[in-house]
C-alpha cells in the first residue's frame, strides 16, 4: 500500500490538493476552480483520490489559504495554517537558500522575506487587481489572445510599450489607446507584463529588501513573461519550482508529516467523505457590538461545528479545534 501525506489549498480562486510521499516527491495534484463552492471542490477532489489512488494510505492531511477552517472541519486536517507559512515552508524545500518569495495568485499577491531560513516579513494584497493574475486574464481576452500564450508572446516583443499599471481600470484604457495607436500585440503584451511587476513592487514589495536567491510561485509563475520582467527589473535569476501552482498545499503537507510523525496517528476522517452531504448556513450573532458573522457546517443534518465568532460563544459551545488554529 503506497503511504502519503495530502496537502489542500483552499483559496477564492482555485482548491489544490496533492499527495506528497515521506522523501517530499510530488505523486498526484489537483488544480481546481473553487467556483464558490468550496465543499464540492473539496468533495470532487477526494472522490478522485479515492478512484486513482486505491492503494493509497493517507498518514497525514494539512490545510491552507482563505478556505482552511472550513476545509479542517470536513477533513480533519492534522494541521491548519495560513497561506505565509504554507508557502515559506514550500518555498524552503524547493531552494534551501531562498531569501525572497513572490507568489502572485488569481485574486491575490504576496510576499515573503526570509533570512536563515526564517520568515522575517511579509506583505499581502488582496484589494487591487493590477498586481494579480486576473489582471492578465482580462487584458488577454481583450488582445483576443489566450492567456496560455500570453507569455510567449511577450517574449516576442523588440520595443515593449509603457502602459499605466498603478490601477487595472487605468491600464485597461490606457492599453485601448496603445492599440488604437496602432502597437503591436506583442509590444502591448510585454508592456502589460511591465506594468503588473511594476504595481506588484509598488504596493505589495513596498519598502521590502529584495534579496536574491527569489523564487516565484503561485498560478502566475506559468507566465515567462511576468518571469522575464521580474528578472529584468531585479538583474538576478528568478527560479520557478516544477510545482509553482500548489506550493501552499505543498507546504502544509510537509506540515503535517511533522506533526504526524512526533503525535503518531492523523485526524483525517477517510477519503469515503465525498459521499458525506454537508450544508453550510451562516448568521450574524448580535450579542455584542462586533455582529460576527458566524458560520455553522451540518453533516447529514447533524450540527457538525461553528466558526467566525471572536469571543467564541457558539464555536467553544461545540468544542471546535479550529477555533484554535491559525
């Protein structure tokens, strides 16, 4: 029977799981489209497992990204972390040495700065669109070019055309203009790429030291010429990891192969979840000023946990675990 750890990234845009053996060798992944609905990404993806992987013997399961509570909750995860651990713990496998990480996702953007092997700062950005993978998307379907190649075509460029990236509306009109002057696609595509590595600096990298070694993760690595933008902005080598797409997941499944490992047994319910119907339902409790939104999960009709409250009334009512994770 072949033995894994699984490692799920629950985020806005995408739920990536993957199965990760003792020496850390990536032998199955899933890049989904959460869609809104979360749980049945997270139920399709272990159905599969479960009809791909007959054999496999889960020893260990760790959540991440916006979702991670939630994913916990349905999974019983070993480990619950957020996206910068995840990341910087992913990161560290792949290239030891790294002392700058940029992950750029659909939605959103961070980074993360390390020294000796220690996260000693971060930043996010989940506010603007110009810094994130969705930005690309859009402009490509406006150059009627698919975003696949998108990359490739900005690598044709000979004269890259300087487009106003501090805000995606603005650079969307100033991008038309370009094309109403008459530039290039492949001018326009490098200039695009310019212009999201320049708004990526400003805000998210913003007063950071960017030191090499960098690694770049997250859905947007796929794109060469975000990569070659980066490496010309910075004059350094930016390394990309085989696995750029589901580093968080990665991450928290060496997680969890840590804590397994020193507790000696996994949380994890089984991969017969799938079948398992769970309803979500929230409420806004008003015992206080604060009106928390609270979250309640049902299995099978059975109040299974609640979450989102700050005081913990309704979550320490059920004893949740994940009302102590972070």
């Amino acid at each position: 029977m072949d033995k894994y750890y699984m490692g799920i990234d629950v985020g806005s845009v995408s739920t990536n799981i993957i199965l990760m053996d003792d020496d850390n060798n990536i032998h199955y992944k899933k890049y989904m489209r959460t869609q809104g609905k979360p749980i049945d990404m997270l139920k399709e993806g272990i159905r599969e497992i479960e009809l791909e992987k007959k054999d496999a013997n889960i020893l260990g399961v760790g959540v991440t990204g916006s979702g991670r509570y939630l994913a916990n909750i349905i999974v019983g995860a070993d480990v619950v972390k957020n996206e910068i651990t995840a990341h910087a713990v992913a990161g560290l496998d792949f290239l030891p040495h790294v002392q700058t990480i940029i992950e750029i996702g659909g939605q959103d953007s961070k980074i993360i700065i390390l020294r000796d092997k220690v996260v000693t700062d971060f930043a996010m950005n989940t506010v603007c669109a110009a810094g994130t993978g969705s930005f690309l998307d859009r402009q490509a379907i406006r150059l009627g070019v698919d975003i696949s190649e998108f990359g490739d075509l900005a690598l044709k460029s000979k004269s890259s055309v300087r487009i106003a990236g501090r805000c995606a509306v603005f650079a969307e009109s100033d991008m038309i203009h370009k094309q109403q002057l008459g530039h290039n696609q492949s001018d326009i595509a490098k200039g695009l790429c310019e212009a999201l590595v320049r708004n990526y600096l400003n805000n998210v990298g913003k007063g950071k030291e960017i030191l090499s070694p960098i690694l770049f993760q997250g859905g947007v690595a796929a794109n060469v010429g975000i990569r070659k933008a980066f490496e010309e902005t910075f004059r350094e080598r930016v390394y990309v990891p085989d696995n750029f797409d589901v580093m968080g997941a990665i991450g928290v499944a060496i997680l969890a192969k840590e804590e397994v490992k020193k507790k000696g047994y996994t949380n994890f319910k089984g991969t017969s979840i799938h079948r398992v119907d769970y309803v979500v339902n929230g409420f806004e409790c008003d015992g206080c000023s604060n009106i928390c939104e609270v979250i309640e999960i049902k299995e099978d009709g059975r109040l299974l946990a609640r979450y989102g409250d700050k005081c913990g009334k309704w979550s320490n009512s059920l004893g949740n675990r994940d009302s102590k994770l972070a």
